[in-house]
C-alpha cells in the first residue's frame, strides 16, 4: 500500500487522542497543536503522528514517499458544509443594482434573486452544469477544502431539481472530495405557484420527495425560512415529509428576519440552522441545550452588506459554532474557506483557535463527517492541507487573500489543481 511520510512540520494542528464529534462552547478556544511534527499516512488513512524527537509509529518503509514540510503548517482540509455550487450562471448585474442602492430584498421582488437562477438553470443541459460545478470544486479544492456539502434549489420545478440532485449525484463519484446532497425545493416560491403556495408544497412533498427517496439523490432537507420565501410552519411542513423519507434537515434561517425557525429547527432536531444574521436572546436560549449546529455564512454578510452573526454571543452562551461559505452566484459569489476564516476572526471577533475548529470538526459535524473528517486522527481519511511556507497558523486568518495552501492531500493522494 502507497505510504506517504510528511516530516519536520513546523505546526501540526488539530490534532485529536480522543476523537470528538464537535467542539463547543470554551473548548473551541484550544487548537490542539504539535510543534516539530511528522505524520504517517498508509492508503487512505492517517496512520500515526507525533513530535520529531519521538519517532515511531512506521516499522515498513518501503513504497513510502517523503514530504519535507520545514517551515509549514499541516492541518485537516476545511468542512465546507453550506454551499450552493451547482448553478448555471453568475449574476454581476445584481451586484451592480445593489452597488445603486437596491436590496437583496427589492432585488428579489422585481425577478432577479433566486428566480432568475431558476430560470437559467432550467434551460442548462446536466452535462453544463456538471462541468461548471466540477470546474468551482476543483477551485475550492485548491483552497483547501476536502469535503463539501451541495444543495439543490435552482431548479424549483419537479424536473429541474431532480436534475440539479443528479448532477450532485454524479459529482460525488467523480471527484476526490467528500460530497453531501440537500434537497432544498423550498428554495423560493416559483411564479407559477404564485397564488397557489400549497400546490408547489405538495409539489414538494408528493412528486419531489418520493423520487429523491427512490434514486438515493439527497442526505439533507433544507428550506429557505424567511419573510416572503416560506414561514416556519410551511418549513416544519416540508421538514417532517423529508424526515419520513429518511433526510435530516439543515435549514436556512435568520438571514434577514427571526420568524421562528431557529425554533423549528430546534423541534425538528435539524443537524443545522445555518445563516443566524439576525438573532434574539430567545433564539440562543433554544439553540442551547440543543444538539442542532450554528452555522455562520460570514462571506455572504460581506458581500450582501448585511449584519454579521453573533458568533461570541454563541460561543459566550456555551453553543458551538460552524463556519462555511454559502458559496452561490447570488449572496456568496466564492468557495473560499481561508477567506471565511478572515471574517470570522476580523468581523465575527472569533479567535483564529475558534475559526479553524469550526471550520474543520464542527463543519465534519454538520455534515455527519466527523467520524472521518475535521482533525488529524489516527484512523481518520488522510485529507490534508500542507500551507505554504509561513510563521504560524495564525497567518492564515491574518494574511486575508491570499492562498495559504500549497499542497492538498484527499483519502492519501496529492491533488492537483
Ligand atoms: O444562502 N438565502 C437563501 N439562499 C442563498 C442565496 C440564494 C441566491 O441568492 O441565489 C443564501 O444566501
Ligand atoms: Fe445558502
């Protein structure tokens, strides 16, 4: 079996003994970290590590490559557990409108938004739309993300969301990547609904589902909960219906307003409630005690102008929080990972510790991952980062964009890109 030596890392970080599904809370303020590290991979695992000046752990040398990582930091590649990479193609012309001073909202109302994604996706063949999504994830791969999770919700019709999930399908055996597939029908109400919100519901829950069920097309079930998409209770709706057939739900809520989802959520044991920009004191209160992951989007706060979430109030109330991108050609037009741990240190006051555990375990977690992905582990998939030559793992956060990584490793091989 093909061997992989990594020596002299200046900084092996998230290191775990005892594997943890999440880190929560206080705890995320600790980085487990070995200075003047070497790692050991055999096949796809990580197979041992420890300091240089206790070497062990390889008795058979031979078929062994070494990596020589003096002055660099190796690290588990990032969980990327909220995106939206299948789409059929960008929308400057909105970034410009809001640049004039129209709002996401206003932006939405007059036809752009998510209906004008719909509606290019709906005319794309699953081959375009493959090709551009394998384009975006060899992309995001070169930031350093190893797993990623990928949701429908641009087709919003039967046959253009079971399209969007096929394509996801196909995407998950032909890359290196870890890939999960959410069902996010209740993305927006389509036009053709427009005075019939039940009917695309039951569109939803009668036509969607049985066949997502049938092809094995999704893990997750998502819906976008918000003023003038779909109110808590159409969301508990659809949520339950997921869960009969086997989906978790992950949802988007608080992006612009607290209408209850957090709650719903909560109710529905959903594995995340993900944007949470807007937040009151109750909703941290339901979110405790919970075993439902905050996931922060803080690139998209950047792009669309809007409030960042609370993370030290989460973080303070003894939650945990998760970091991931949102990236999507309308909110979050970027898949970069060390970007979103720039924010999250500089506008989220979350320190580099905390940003890179919830971008890596936590982000495993809110994927059902970490039993494979998020630290480095003995056992775990050998799915690593080794950066550039820098001082420390604080420069990645500090050094905001530019490319930290230089060599990707994904179940034990090198990548390129
Ligand atoms: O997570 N908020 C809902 N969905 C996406 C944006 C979708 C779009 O504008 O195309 C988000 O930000
Ligand atoms: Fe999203």
């Amino acid at each position: 079996m093909k061997k992989i030596l990594i020596k002299n890392i200046k900084q092996l970080i998230q290191v775990e003994t005892t594997p943890k599904e999440k880190v929560v809370g206080k705890e995320m303020a600790t980085l487990n970290t070995i200075e003047n590290a070497w790692l050991a991979i055999e096949g796809d695992r990580i197979i041992a590590f420890g300091a240089m000046d206790n070497w062990g752990g390889i008795t058979d040398w031979s078929n062994l490559e070494v990596i020589d990582a003096s002055d660099k930091v190796v690290m588990p590649t990032f969980c990327d557990s909220h995106t939206h990479i299948v789409f059929a193609a960008t929308r400057e012309s909105e970034f410009v409108d809001r640049i004039n001073g129209l709002t996401y909202e206003e932006i939405a109302a007059k036809g752009g938004g998510i209906l004008n994604s719909a509606k290019k996706l709906q005319a794309a063949s699953e081959n375009e739309l493959f090709d551009a999504a394998l384009h975006r994830i060899n992309e995001v791969i070169s930031t350093g993300t190893g797993a990623i999770e990928i949701k429908s919700g641009y087709g919003l019709t039967v046959e253009s969301e079971l399209k969007m999930l096929r394509v996801i399908k196909r995407l998950k055996a032909a890359c290196p990547i870890t890939i999960k597939a959410t069902f996010l029908g209740a993305h927006a109400l389509p036009t053709t609904f427009k005075e019939n919100r039940n009917g695309y519901i039951d569109s939803i829950i009668n036509e969607m589902l049985p066949i997502i069920e049938e092809e094995n097309l999704a893990d997750y079930i998502d819906v976008f909960c918000e003023k003038n998409y779909f109110t808590p209770e159409e969301t508990e709706r659809i949520i339950q219906a997921g869960i009969k057939q086997g989906l978790t739900p992950k949802i988007h809520v608080n992006q612009f307003n607290s209408i209850g989802g957090i709650q719903v959520g909560v109710k529905n044991n959903a594995l995340s409630v993900d944007h949470l920009e807007v937040m009151t004191e109750q909703d941290i209160k339901d979110l405790a005690n919970s075993s439902t992951m905050p996931t922060l989007l803080p690139s998209c706060s950047f792009f669309l102008n809007i409030p960042y979430a609370p993370a030290r109030e989460l973080i303070n109330n003894n939650l945990p929080v998760c970091l991931a991108t949102d990236y999507n050609p309308g909110s979050t037009p970027s898949g970069n990972m060390p970007f979103v741990l720039s924010l999250a240190c500089i506008k989220l006051r979350m320190t580099p510790e905390e940003a890179i555990n919830a971008a890596t375990i936590n982000g495993a977690y809110a994927m059902n991952l970490s039993n494979e992905l998020g630290s480095i582990a003995v056992g775990k998939k050998a799915n690593l980062i080794i950066t550039k030559v820098i001082p420390s793992f604080q420069h990645i956060p500090y050094a905001f964009g530019s490319n930290p990584v230089e060599t990707v490793i994904l179940n034990g091989e090198k990548v390129s890109f």
